[in-house]
C-alpha cells in the first residue's frame, strides 16, 4: 500500500517507486499528491483529502478519473496525510475487524469509501510527506504511531520515504533489522518520541548500545552507520529510526 501525499516529490523517485507496470499495490493519493499522480498517469485507487491545494480544472479532472473520492472539509483537525492513512487502516480487513463500528470512520465522513475491510495490508509507504513545511513533516512522523499500534497492537509495518531518507517508528513489540544491502542511506539516527526510550539496545553498528536509556532533548542517537546487520530493540517508549543519505 502506497499513499501519495502533497509535500516534496520528485517525478523520477515516484515513478521509480510506483512505474512498475504489474504492481498490484493499492495506491491512495492524498490531496496535491493525487493531481500529482495525475501529471504522472499513474492511476491510483482511491483519493482523498480537501483538495484546497489545486484549482477547480485539477479537480475536475480528478474526478473524471471516476474513482473512490473521499472530500474532506477544508476546516478540520487533522491533515489530509492522516486522513489517507485512516483509509489505508480501515481497509485492512484484521485492523477493520478489531475496531468497535463507532470507530469505523474517517474525521466526519458519513460513508467509508468502497473496499473497507476487504484488504490484507502488509506495508504502508508514505511518499510526498516531506518537504519545506516541517508542520506537516513533523505531523507525518506522529502518525506512524497509528500504524505501529494497527490490529490491536499488532501493527503494520510503515514508513516515509524519499529520496534521501526512509523514517519508521518502533517500540518493545516491533524491534527492528536493517542489513547493509538494504539501508536506505549511509547514517542510521535513532531518537526517541514523545518521551525517555528504556532498554534500548543497538547491534551491528559502529556505536553500539545494551539496554540503554535515551532521554528526550538529546542527540545521542544521530549518525550511527550499519556496520553488517543493525539489530534495534527497546523495552519501553517509542524510537524514531531514520536512515539519511547526503
């Protein structure tokens, strides 16, 4: 599953990522990342988002596409990222099923777009969710708590991307390994979120850690680099792992 956001994309990444001719991801394209997708042809399955960031010709030929739209009120709590995410949530069948049916919803929609439910979701990519508005960066990264914490904890594993840097969110239920063929860059940061990180031990690293305690306001954890196979754990709290290329 892909969510195409409206932040910073870079044409040749996206359709590197997404150009596949047999890829059989779904695809959601959120507010501008779906006129993007557009511009690029790439057809997505479902769109969603307050489209107040493209014109009255772009979201007629939104539109046109006849797919699964999702319009949300321009004046609402949460970003339209979020909103996809919700979507892409709610249409993994474990996620949808382990919800109360109060909680089947997005913001105030007063009907779920066809296909909630029906879906075995195994990954979630963000593309589009950085960029020069560090609000929504930062909103971006919240939110990757919300697939962490999918299924009743079981979670979903996901991730922003570009094409300089891929950032995931673990806890003491999801450790975490990243081999040297498959960093994303050169430095490996870890930071922990919304408060201290207890136990947490890094392995395969050039600095490693044992049952560590990382503190807020701190960057202790910036800049490791993967030596063969970065094995990353903790035992309490939520740590940020960013792989960063120049």
């Amino acid at each position: 599953m892909w969510i195409v956001s409206g932040g910073s994309l870079d044409e040749g990444f996206v359709r590197k990522i997404l150009g596949k001719e047999n890829r059989d991801d779904l695809l959601i394209g959120a507010d501008r990342g779906a006129w993007f997708l557009y511009r690029l042809g790439l057809r997505p399955d479902y769109l969603i988002g307050d489209f107040d960031s493209i014109d009255d010709d772009e979201r007629q030929a939104l539109v046109s596409w006849q797919l699964p739209l999702s319009v949300l009120p321009t004046h609402k709590d949460d970003t339209d990222t979020e909103a996809a995410l919700n979507l892409a949530l709610l249409l993994d069948r474990e996620h949808y099923q382990r919800l109360d049916p109060t909680e089947r919803r997005i913001m105030d929609l007063k009907e779920l777009p066809k296909g909630a439910g029906e879906y075995q979701i195994d990954f979630i990519g963000i593309l589009g969710a950085t960029g020069s508005r560090l609000d929504h960066v930062f909103g971006a990264v919240a939110i990757l708590g919300q697939a962490l914490k999918a299924r009743a904890g079981r979670g979903i594993p996901a991730c922003i991307l570009d094409p300089d840097n891929r950032i995931r969110m673990v806890d003491s239920g999801h450790p975490l390994s990243v081999t040297k063929e498959e960093e994303w860059g050169q430095y490996l940061s870890v930071i922990p979120f919304g408060g201290p990180c207890l136990g947490v031990t890094l392995r395969g690293v050039s600095y490693p850690l044992q049952d560590a305690r990382m503190d807020l306001f701190s960057s202790m954890g910036v800049s490791n680099e993967i030596v063969d196979r970065a094995e990353i754990s903790l035992e309490q709290g939520y740590l940020l792992v960013l792989e960063s290329q120049d």
